[in-house]
C-alpha cells in the first residue's frame, strides 16, 4: 500500500520538473539558433575560431563553455581558475576579447 502512496507522488516530481526544464532548454536552443544564423549570414565568427584565439590565453584555467548574446553579436566564454569563475567577453565580429571580469 506505501508503494502505491509514493507512485503518484513520483508521478507528479517528474512531471514537476520535465516541464520546468523547457523554458531553460528553449533559451539555449534559441541562442543556438541564432548564433548559427549570425554565423550563417557573415555577422560573427565561428565559435570555433573564438575559442582558438581565447583558450591559450588562459591556460591554467578550465574552460566550462561559451554563451552567445545575440543583441551585442557578442561570446561569452566562462573559465574556472583557481576556484573563481572568469568570464571572458569576445566581439563575435572581430573575435578580439572586450574584457574579462571575475
């Protein structure tokens, strides 16, 4: 009878959190897509030529992965160093890094 109480009460958290999860997923599925089309259309440089330029100049750090900021044409990589997040900002058109902050 207590298996019977906790299945429905199962049920429900994963329903409570498949539909929590979408909107995140959507967002990062629509940065994704315009990323791509950005790239597409001329407007930025590939993610794998930003990468290129960022990554040896952060050695020692961990590189946990980029975002994309559609508005400003603009990457965000983020690194682990020492125990402190560092945000790396890179203009997607030039690929030349705007600034890094902590």
């Amino acid at each position: 009878m207590t298996m019977l109480r906790r299945l429905p009460l199962s049920a429900a958290s994963l329903l409570a959190l498949a539909t929590a999860a979408p909107p995140a997923l959507a967002q990062i599925r629509n940065e994704q897509d315009r990323a791509r089309q950005d790239l597409a259309a001329g407007h930025v440089r590939s993610l794998r030529e930003i990468e290129a330029r960022v990554l040896p100049m952060m050695r020692g750090a961990q590189y946990l992965g980029p975002e994309y900021d559609p508005q400003a044409r603009a990457y965000r990589l983020k690194f682990i160093r020492e125990g402190r997040v560092v945000f790396v900002d890179v203009d997607g058109r030039t690929g030349q890094v705007m600034g890094e902050s902590r």
